[in-house]
C-alpha cells in the first residue's frame, strides 16, 4: 500500500513524546504540535517528500513559533542524500529544523534544529571569485547559462595567445607573453588546454587547425 503523509505521525509523535512532550495533531494549521511545560510550542509540518510547498508552509508557521521543523520520509540512495544535504542547509538559513522518518521501522533522524544560523563566508572562494571577476574582459556570457562552454578569464587569456599566433605565426612563448601581457602564456601553450596549440621545438609553439578556428570567433569571447 501506497504510503501516506499520516504515515509518518506515529513515529514522529513517539520521537517528541519520548523527549517529554504532549503531542496532538491538526491543531489549527499546523499537521503536529508539541508541548511541554510553559516552553513555546513546538510544530512539525508532515510530507513524503521535499517541496516549495512544504517550505513555504514551515516559513509561515514561524509567525507562531520559533520551534518549527519539517519532517519528510527518508529515501534511500545517493539523490536522497544529496537533497537531503542541501535542505539542511537551506533550513539552517530560514531557522527551521528539519527531521527524516524511516517509515519500515519508524526511526526518526533530527538533521537540524530551529534557530538563528550565521554562515561562516570562504575566503579563499570569495578570492577566486574577484580574481576571475577583474581578468576577464567584458561580459561574454548569457546569466543563467550552463557551465558548458563558459567563456572564461583563462580561455580569454588562451585566445590572445591564439590570435598572436594566427597572425604572427610560431613563435617563442617569451615573445608571446611580452606582445599579449599574458605572463603565463609558455605554460599554457605547452598544458595546451583547448587543443590549440603545438609544440614547433624547444620554447616555439605555433597555432593547430582548431586554433585557427577559434581565432574566427574571438572578438565576442574578447569582449571586442
């Protein structure tokens, strides 16, 4: 038989209970509350699944409590835990709690609770970010784009190798760097990232077919 959100009441009544609270369901809005002694109400919201819905629903019962969870049937696998993983997160930046059901024996796993979450900012990401921000050359991509085929500050860089090449032909990468101002042009030609560069001999490397290629389409990626 299909399972059903009241499925998950039984263990998730026994959950608070065990932890001394009195607990009732479909009280006003709420699926569960729970209460113990004059501390501020505890309320759980019950669903299948993760969902906007039940997100949006948490948010609005902060307006009657600050103890607020949402409680999902846990699924197996490495998608569950990954969804699992990320609305963690997102609870612990709305200040709600979050709580998976097992419903085959009834184990009931607290992920987080309710609370006021301060994330710690990375620095070193922050860095990379403002990095990447300040070396690429105007704005070449559409926002919202997917990754694949992302114009870079690094594939920018590689492109005012190619085009030096293309019009210069093979040269030394010392050359190189001084005439594009890429300092690191030797190393990139040498990695050859795109396939766009060959090795001529020790120190001279000159433009591949698909280098060439790539030069067509260069004034838009350099930002011309």
């Amino acid at each position: 038989m299909a399972e059903r959100e009241t499925d998950l009441y039984p263990p998730v009544k026994a959950f608070l209970e065990a932890q001394g609270y009195v607990v009732k369901s479909e009280v006003g809005a709420a699926d569960v509350v729970a209460i113990c002694g004059a501390e501020p109400p505890v309320i759980v919201e019950l669903k299948l699944g993760f969902s906007l819905t039940l997100v949006h629903q948490c948010v609005a019962r902060l307006k009657v409590s600050d103890d607020v969870y949402m409680a999902v049937q846990r699924g197996k696998g490495k998608r569950f835990l990954k969804a699992t993983k990320d609305m963690t997160t997102l609870c612990r930046r709305l200040g709600l709690g979050l709580m998976t059901v097992r419903l085959s024996d009834g184990l009931v796993q607290v992920h987080c609770d309710p609370g006021t979450y301060t994330p710690r900012k990375n620095t070193k990401r922050q860095g990379q970010l403002l990095r990447e921000f300040a070396r690429r050359q105007g704005d070449p991509n559409d926002g919202g784009q997917t990754r694949s085929g992302l114009i870079t500050a690094y594939r920018q860089d590689a492109l005012k190798l190619a085009v030096y090449l293309f019009e210069v032909g093979a040269s030394k990468g010392a050359d190189v760097a001084r005439e594009t101002g890429v300092a690191r042009a030797t190393t990139m030609m040498r990695d050859d990232h795109y396939g766009w560069f060959e090795k001529v001999e020790t120190g001279v490397y000159g433009l591949t077919p698909s280098g060439a290629d790539a030069v067509a389409g260069s004034a838009t990626v350099l930002g011309s």
